[in-house]
C-alpha cells in the first residue's frame, strides 16, 4: 500500500519511529527494513553523545519514562557507517536530527545535504529534558519556525523536513501551523510527554499511556491545518501499538503512523501493523 | 544468533526450592541457543507493563515430543517475575530470544576453567558446563547462595564438573560464607585459566579481580533490568572500556550480556554511572 508522505512515496504507511529502532541492525532481525515505510534513525547530533548515566529507564502504567541522553555517534559517524548500511538493507531513511542551536542545526542540515541517500530530515523539537540535555528546547512557536525553515534552507529540493513536535493539545493548533508556514512537509505528533524519573530527573513518558492525547493532537492538528490550507501532512505517533491503533490515527487525518516504544515489547510490532494494513490482508 | 518473536506455551512449571522452573516450547528458541543467551518475556496482560523481563535460558532439552524446549529460572519477587512464576501449564506468553549478542566465548584449547554462579542468575552456567567437558575442559564450579533454598541444583553440577565447591551465607549447605571468600582457593586447585561467573555485580567483580591475581581470563554474565532486552531502548548501560583503552558505553543486552570482566569500568558500574 504506497502512500503519499510529505510528498515521498513510501511502500507503506507505517515508520519506525526515532530512537527506537536502535542503528537499525537490532530491528533488521525480526523483519526487513524494507518492510516499513521508513526507518527514522535516532535523533543524530554533529557531535558524538554518550548518553546518560543509567539507570535512565523506568516502567510505568502502560508507558515508559526514559532520559538515555539522545546518545548517537555524531553526524560524522553516522554518515560514514549507520547510513550506507541502512541504504544497502533497502530502507527508506528518515534522519532524525537535534542540536544544540540554530546555527549547529544549519551545519548539521547542509552536510545532510550532500549525503546520498537521506529521504527525508526530521526536526527533533519534542526533545522531553532539552534544557538539561544542551539541546534547543522549543518551549515557544518560533523556536519551531526557526528550526524548520533553517534546516529546510540548506536542504535541496526533494528532501523535505518533517517537524516533531510535543503532544501538546493545548497549544497544537498554533504550533502546527508555525511549523507548516515556516515550510515543513509534514508534522509528527508527537513525541513523548515531558516526565520525570521517580529520582525527580527530566525524562519523557512514552507508550500507550500517552496515545489518547496523541491522537488528541493529530486530530486537531489535521483540523487546524486545513483550516488555514497549509499543505502540510500529519504523521502519527505515540503509543501505537497495534493496527487498530494505526487505523484510528488515520481515520483522523494522519497519512502515516510512526511506531516507536511497543517495539521495546514486541520487536515485530510495526512489521505486524504494516502487514495488516497492507491491501492483501483486505482490510 | 538470530533472535525470533514467537508465542511460547508453557509445557512444565515446577517449584524447586525457591525458585520456579518454567519450561517453554518456544520454537526457534532453543534450536538457536548457545549458554549465556537470554529471553526476554512479555509479562501481564492488557498492554499495562511495556517492559520485557529478561531471564536465563537455563537449560535446552527434548521434552513431550518437542525438540528443544527452553527451561528459565524465576526467582518471584517483583510483579512480572510473580505473573509469569504463576502461570500453567498450556498458558501462552509471548517470548523474544535468545538474546545477547555475545554469550560465553569457549577456550579453543582443552584449559581448567572455573565457573562461579550464584542464585538463580547461576543458571546459565549448567549448560555452559555441558559444552566446556565436550570440549575436555576440565570444569570447577562454584556455586554460592544465601540458603539451600536459592542454591540452584548442586546435584545436577556434581555430573559435569570434576570439583564442586558449595557455599551459602548462612551454612545450611556447604562452607559459610560468601562466593568471594572461596574464590582464591578454588582458582589456586583448578589452576583455571578462564573464570566464568554469572551472579549479582559484586560476584562478578569478585570473580574478575581474583581471575586477573591469577593471571586468568574473566567472562563475567552481566545481569541489568532489561526494558526491551533486543538493543532498541538503551535502557542498560553498562560502563566499559573498550580495546582501544577508551571508556565507553555499552548496552548489557546486545553487547553483552557476557563480556571480558577486566573491560567493565566496575566502580561507575556500582555507582549507575556510563561514560
């Protein structure tokens, strides 16, 4: 079932979801990469990252908090070993990229540019602990402009950005049309709440807990959208777990769905649901 | 290794002493299992526990017409260690495995080698010791617990090792004391050149630090709370330092879970800390 997502054709509605699909190689075991629509790498930042120190996750009612630290092995890296391996194993790839400002976001966008083989860019600006961890924390709208219109500037024409934005009900309707002026192709609601640790750290909540308001927010995203005729899509994400999930995030005017914390449950999980939503299941 | 997801059903489930021993028919499981690989297993029902918990395969066999079915040891203390130390026998459980990317690493040459296990978490060591003698290693075990009752089978050790050292901490079978306190007199009679340990963190320190004063190899099972066990949540660093001497971060599960103990940075380790 291709679809149409920020103006790319994917061969199907379902992406793994940033940060969870590990380089890539770990989820390869259980399904091709080919299998998903894309596969969105972990946020990449121009400078390697550790991580944090652990424990940096806790299980939680139907969720999950976490605080790993963004850790990635710099754009440098990434280029050199994470992306042709991803690109030889048939995957549509997304790039996920945070920094630590507009100007480090420019650098990082213009070498993406030249790489062979990047689908798409997207704008990590639902980071949950960003002031803590270094990283431009997109608290106000035009911290959403900026970011988007400064990475599309250095990216060619074909490469869109998506932006991922906080689940935020509150203040979606506004925020995703920020995103859509400032020329992102589609907007990715969202990313996990901002939580805490039980020791009182900065973390993100994540997991099914978290999807009734996710679908909150791409519903009134979709709506907010075409009220002001941005062409700008909606992409899914958060605590989807299964195809009813996925059909629901549809039904409301997503385009695409991105599956991210049921694969620490079940690694075949987004395999499953792009399996169920393709044609020849007759769903 | 390859891993595969499948719905495993429970074939057995029996108490000993004070842990539950499961036995699975997980196909594709045990066909690919090699000691110190783990599984992890969905635990609960209605989607409330995100998180996987991750056990030792303990042992692989041919049991009730089923080719190689997969026994785990549950020691029930938390919530999804009691669901799953609960469940019957024809219950489904959903189970990823076998996991880690690296298990124990066999000697190429027919050395002594040392195994040290204490509690449940000694339970991949019985099949490690299976295939250490078919190599004609000479195998010395250590097995250590708080009582007899969290002692994994001393008897089912005693057919594979030549020597058998038991100790708990209050005397109930074996010498009194701690794995650590034997562990230099064990390595000086065995004469090991590879200590093998699986156990909570200061026994795998233990047995690392008295491998390296013998001038031995250490390969130490790391044990860490798994949120997905497969590699994808980096929720298990483990402090290490890699060959090239520089400190580094490594996931438990797909780095591990059996790594060389002299490469752990252990006090960043103790204090939860990664580079």
């Amino acid at each position: 079932m291709s679809v149409r997502v920020a103006g790319l054709t994917l061969a199907s509605p379902v992406l793994v979801a940033s940060g969870c699909g590990g380089t890539g190689r770990e989820l390869a075991a259980y399904a091709a990469l080919s299998t998903y629509g894309a596969f969105t790498t972990r946020s990449i930042s121009r400078d390697a990252r550790p991580g944090a120190a652990g424990p940096t996750l806790a299980e939680t009612p139907a969720g999950l908090v976490h605080a790993t630290g963004l850790p990635n092995p710099g754009l440098d890296a990434f280029l050199a070993t994470e992306l042709p391996w991803l690109l030889t194993e048939g995957a549509r790839v997304v790039v996920s990229v945070v920094a630590r400002d507009l100007g480090e976001y420019a650098e990082v966008a213009r070498r993406l540019a030249t790489a062979p083989g990047v689908s798409a860019v997207e704008v990590n600006l639902a980071v949950p602990d960003a002031a803590e961890l270094g990283v431009l924390d997109a608290r106000e709208h035009f911290h959403v402009g900026a970011a988007v219109s400064t990475v599309l500037r250095e990216l060619p024409r074909g490469v869109p950005v998506l932006a991922k934005l906080r689940p935020d009900p509150v203040r979606v309707a506004e925020t995703v049309r920020v995103a859509a002026d400032a020329g992102a192709a589609a907007v990715v609601l969202g990313g996990a709440l901002p939580a805490a640790l039980p020791d009182g750290r900065p973390a993100g909540l994540s997991g099914p807990a978290i999807a009734p308001l996710a679908l909150r927010c791409v519903a009134d995203a979709r709506v907010a959208l075409d009220a002001a005729g941005a062409d700008c899509d909606v992409v899914a994400c958060g605590g989807i777990g299964s195809p009813e999930d996925a059909r629901h995030a549809l039904d409301r005017g997503a385009v695409a769905v991105q599956v991210g914390s049921a694969l620490f449950h079940d690694p075949t999980t987004a395999a499953r649901i792009a399996a169920a939503l393709s044609p020849d299941e007759g769903a | 290794m390859s891993p595969v997801h499948v719905t495993a059903e429970v074939l057995a489930s029996k108490r000993i002493g004070a842990y539950q021993h499961v036995t699975l028919v997980a196909p594709g499981v045990g066909e690919r299992f090699r000691p110190g690989a783990f599984v992890a297993v969905s635990v609960g029902t209605g989607g409330y526990h995100l998180a996987r918990r991750a056990f030792w395969i303990h042992q692989v066999r041919p049991l009730g017409g089923y080719a190689a079915t997969v026994t785990l040891v549950v020691e029930p203390r938390g919530e999804g260690t009691r669901w799953l130390a609960t469940r019957q026998r024809g219950d489904r459980v959903e189970v990823t495995g076998p996991l880690g990317g690296r298990p124990f690493a066999l000697p190429k040459e027919p050395v002594p080698v040392l195994l040290v296990g204490e509690g449940y978490a000694a339970a991949p060591l019985f099949a490690l010791a299976e295939r250490l003698r078919e190599r004609d290693c000479p195998v010395n075990l250590v097995l250590g617990a708080p009582d007899e009752a969290h002692l994994l089978s001393a008897l089912e050790a005693r057919r594979t090792a030549r020597a058998v050292t038991i100790v708990t901490g209050d005397g109930s079978v074996g010498a009194r004391g701690s794995v650590a306190d034997v562990l230099p007199e064990a390595l000086r009679r065995s004469g090991a050149a590879v200590v093998y340990a699986a156990g909570p963190a200061a026994t795998l320190h233990a047995a690392a630090l008295a491998a390296e004063e013998h001038g031995a190899w250490s390969q130490v099972a790391l044990e860490q709370r798994t949120t997905c066990g497969t590699g994808l949540c980096l929720g298990c660093p483990v402090p290490v330092v890699g060959e090239d001497g520089v400190a580094r971060t490594a996931r438990a599960c797909t780095d591990g879970p059996v790594v060389r103990g002299d490469r752990v940075r252990w006090d960043d380790l103790a204090r939860g800390a990664s580079a």
